[in-house]
C-alpha cells in the first residue's frame, strides 16, 4: 500500500510552507498542496515550485476568482453583510470556498486528510472545518497548530531555517496578512497591543488618506438586480470592475479600518483591515436600497443581514439557513437596479446621487411647495389612531387627568 495522501491548504508563507514539511516528517503523508487563488498578488508559479521543492508530491493551482466574486462576495453585498458594524467578511466568505476545493481535489485524488494552517485561537479553523464537515464528514483533518510543540510564529521562522525552508517573514517584521481580491487583512506584530496606533507602511492596497488627492473623485455604480455591472455607464465583468474600484477607491485611501472584534472562539482581537472597492459597493448599494425598498422590507432585512453577517463570520455558509436568508435577500434584490453615484475624498466615501426605474421617491408627495397629490389634514386622524395607545395609557396612569 502506497502513503496516506493528505491535502494541503497551501498559500506558499511561513505557516504552511512549514506544515507542508511537517506533515512529512511527523506523519509521513504524500502530500498534496492545494493553493487557491482567490485573488490574491502572489506569484503563483514560484508557490507551485515551492511546494515541490518543500516535499509536495503535487500541488495544485485552482482559480477561483470569478467563482469567489459571483457565489461569495455578491450574495454577500445584496445581504447587506457586516459583521459587528464594521467588518466587509473578506477572509470569513473565502474560507468556505477554499474548503469546499480542498474536498473536492481530496476525493478527486483519493486524499483521506485535509489539513490548514490555521491557529487554534482564531476563526479561520471553525470555518474550514465546518464546511468540510458539511461536504463530507469521513474526511480526517490535521490542524497541527493545536497538535504541536511550535507555540509562535517565530517558532516557524526557526524551523523554517532548521529545515532549509525559504521563507519572507522575519522576526522584526512579522504581521500575518490574508489577501483576496476583496481585501487584504494585517494582524499581529504592533497590533496585537491595541494602544500602538498602525503604521501607513502596513498599507498594500491603498494608500494613505493623507496622501491621497487634493481634490474629491466621482464614480458611478450600475446595479441590476443587486449586483453591480457597470462603472460609468461601460459594462464590466465582475472580476475587471471590483479590480478597477479597488484601485480607484485605493488611491483615495477609501476602505481603511482598525478595529477590535470579537472572535468565535471567545477572544477580542486587532487588526487593520483594506477593503477599498468592497467600501464602495456596499456604500452604493446601501443608498440603492433606500431608494427602492419599502419601509418594513428594509427593516425587517437588517435584520437578516445581522443574521448573515454571524453566519458568514462563524463559517456556516453551507447551511440550510444561510441558504434560506439567501432566498429572502434574493427576492429582495428584484427592484435594486440603478446608478448610485459615489464621492471619495481622503478616505470618506458617500453616495451623493441615485436613481432607478423602480425608485419609491416621488417628488410630487414630498414636495414643501404646492401639491395636488397630499392632504395634509389627512395626517391628523393618523397621529389619532397611531398615537392611541400612548394616550390610553396616559389616561390610566393619570384618571385624575382625563
């Protein structure tokens, strides 16, 4: 009988350059690295060559871009996802992709085990599991973060240079980034002490707010249906349009945040997060809804979205009720066609115009000058009957006053 083949989540850094050697001397697996391109800049080819020259007994490259954008990032958009009122998911709603590829290259090459680099105090490791769990859950998975007697990522750099291992972190500059086509995240290093304000030398998809122009830059947003589709009126396909509102809203420092969140697992952490074009969509299509949407629709899908955001962010996205929420969002999403357009100024973004064929807006009702269409004594016998409550409440605390 041949080795016990074992899948890898492979990206080519510290962590899993030196599982991959790892799961080798301590298990003695062929293993097979698996690198999903999620939009991500990173030299591909030379990942390739790094895993086999690691010990890979076959490494993949799978593109999943467009798949990322069309399934992930734009189901997510129209829910109007955020976690915790700041946080666009960009590293939540890759995992389950990334997952759902390491299973199916697993069963295509006959792979009993799946193993990630993810730590046993974050998030990443919740949601790589519960997806490969939900697609097939007689695969065994190795986290060898929670398993062995490397305790640090300095550790890592130490075993990396036992074991000949080429790696680009070093000890003095050691942040631990995730990139996708959505974002880029920095965690770790000064941040892990929340009162070191970051540096704008972290910045790898924007640039500083300061040092953006002097003067505000406008861009159009064509929706259809809650998706976007155009940039100044020339249609795009989704991977050249978030590609070019990245790099437009980048060079105007839009999308930078800092924050302290609260992990799955129970902890608070750190991180700085750039999410330049994802900004301005979800800042598009939030003031689209608002001009389409109905009163109690809009009400009742925020909450929904407070409900995605969870869900997306504790890594049940294969879940009949994630899916359920999706149908919602979806029949919500059927007027949401429009232009939004968008001003960027030195890391502000806002929606200053909109329009739609299926805009609820009606100048002629809420005019302040003369109309035909409003009576406004009507509003009288309403504030009656809306208010009744209130009153016959008054009048029972208080017989004396009635």
């Amino acid at each position: 009988m041949g080795k016990e083949k074992a899948v890898l989540a492979y990206s080519g850094g510290l962590d899993t350059s030196v599982i991959l050697k790892w799961l080798k001397e301590e298990y003695k697996y062929d293993v097979i690295a698996v690198c999903v391109d999620v939009g991500q800049e990173d030299d591909f080819a030379e990942i390739e060559e790094k895993a086999y020259a690691t010990g890979a007994v076959k490494a993949y490259i799978v593109d999943a871009k467009d798949e990322f954008i069309t399934d992930y990032i734009f189901p997510t958009l129209k829910s109007g996802a955020v976690y915790e009122g700041d946080y666009l998911l960009g590293s939540s709603f890759a995992r389950p992709l990334i997952a759902q590829k390491l299973v199916y290259i697993a069963e295509k090459e006959g792979a009993t085990v799946i193993a990630h680099g993810a730590t046993g105090k974050g998030n990443d490791q919740v949601r790589f599991e519960s997806t490969i769990y939900a697609l097939n859950p007689n695969i065994k998975i190795v986290a060898p973060w929670r398993i062995w007697n490397l305790k640090s990522r300095e550790d890592c750099i130490e075993y990396a240079a036992k074991h000949n291992i080429p790696i680009a972190q070093t000890k003095e500059k050691i942040y631990s980034r995730d990139q996708n086509i959505w974002h880029i995240s920095h965690e770790g290093g000064n941040l892990e002490d929340p009162w070191n304000e970051h540096l704008d030398d972290i910045y790898m998809m924007s640039l500083p707010p300061e040092q953006a122009a002097d003067k505000a830059v406008f861009v159009d947003i064509e929706f259809s249906s809650g998706i976007p589709v155009a940039i100044n009126g020339v249609e795009l396909d989704p991977l050249p349009l978030l590609k070019e509102l990245n790099k437009v809203a980048g060079d105007n420092g839009v999308g930078i945040i800092d924050i302290v969140e609260n992990r799955l697992v129970g902890m608070k952490s750190r991180g700085v997060y750039e999410t330049p074009g994802g900004t301005v969509l979800y800042t598009a299509h939030k003031a689209l809804e608002k001009l389409v949407l109905d009163r109690a629709t809009m009400s009742f899908k925020h909450t929904v979205s407070l409900k995605y955001a969870d869900l997306i962010y504790d890594g049940l996205w294969f879940t009949p009720l994630r899916e359920a929420l999706a149908a919602f969002v979806d029949a919500t999403q059927e007027m949401v066609t429009g232009v939004v357009r968008i001003k960027m100024y030195k890391g502000n973004c806002q929606a200053v115009a909109s329009k739609s064929p299926y805009s609820l807006y009606s100048e002629e009702f809420v005019t302040f000058g003369a109309d035909d269409v409003y009576n406004q004594q009507d509003a009288e016998g309403f504030i009656n009957l809306f208010s009744l409550p209130l009153k016959i409440r008054a009048i029972m605390n208080n017989p004396d006053k009635e």
